[in-house]
C-alpha cells in the first residue's frame, strides 16, 4: 500500500515539474498552478496523517479517560472517549503538573472509577 502510494507522489510529481518546465514562460499558468499545487500538497497531507490516526496536539474539551502514555521529556499521549463514544487521540506538551495529575486519574481509573477529563469552566450561581 505504501509503495502504490510512493510510486503516486512520483509519478504526480515528475508531471508537475514537467508542466513546470513546460508553461515556464506563461505567467497566467504559473499564478494558478503553483498556488493550487501547494494547496493540495498541504491537504494531503493533513488528510493522510488524519487516515493515519495520528494524535491531535491539542488539549481535549472533555470527554471520559480511557490511557495515557507518557513519553517524558516531550510529550504525553492521551487516550479519551467523546460525546459520541468515539475515542480519540491526544498529544499534549509535557509538564510534571500534567504528569502528575494523570498518574492521579489513572489511579482513580484502576479502582475502578469513571474520569471525565476537560477544562474546568466556573459554574454559575445556580440561578440559571
């Protein structure tokens, strides 16, 4: 699969250098091509890591802990099941507070208890 996928990029990217070469002196081609290439290289390659299943770097809105894998000097993964019971990937930036706080959830988790993961939002008087 990976190979069908190298022989592709090849194969795209030897036609690409070809009309380059081809349509160098056309200024209209070249103010449409380039820019349109580079678009769709880069949606490439955002598509292909998210098929991948790659971990989003950022923090989780919220959603129930499942795992955590901590790679110390650089990053922690983080393992959460959403709203929809889809569980998603996490690469955080490492801090020994961020550490420590998940050995804690995750001795919570062994015991047996369910914990929801999430930024904390102040609560409201209770009026609402």
């Amino acid at each position: 699969m990976i190979a069908v996928l190298v022989f592709g990029f090849v194969v795209f990217s030897t036609i690409c250098l070809w009309l380059l070469i081809e349509q160098r002196k056309s200024w209209k081609f070249l103010i449409w091509f380039i820019p349109s290439l580079l678009v769709l290289v880069s949606s490439t390659y955002v598509t292909y890591t998210s098929i991948l299943g790659f971990p989003r770097i950022s923090i989780p809105e919220k959603g129930m802990y499942l795992r955590h894998y901590i790679d110390e000097p650089n990053w922690i993964y983080l393992w959460v099941l959403s709203k929809k019971n889809v569980p998603m990937s996490y690469q955080l930036v490492y801090t020994k507070k961020k550490h420590d706080s998940l050995e804690g959830v995750r001795g919570k988790a062994e015991e047996g208890k369910f914990m929801v993961l999430g930024e904390d939002t102040p609560q409201g008087s209770g009026d609402e």
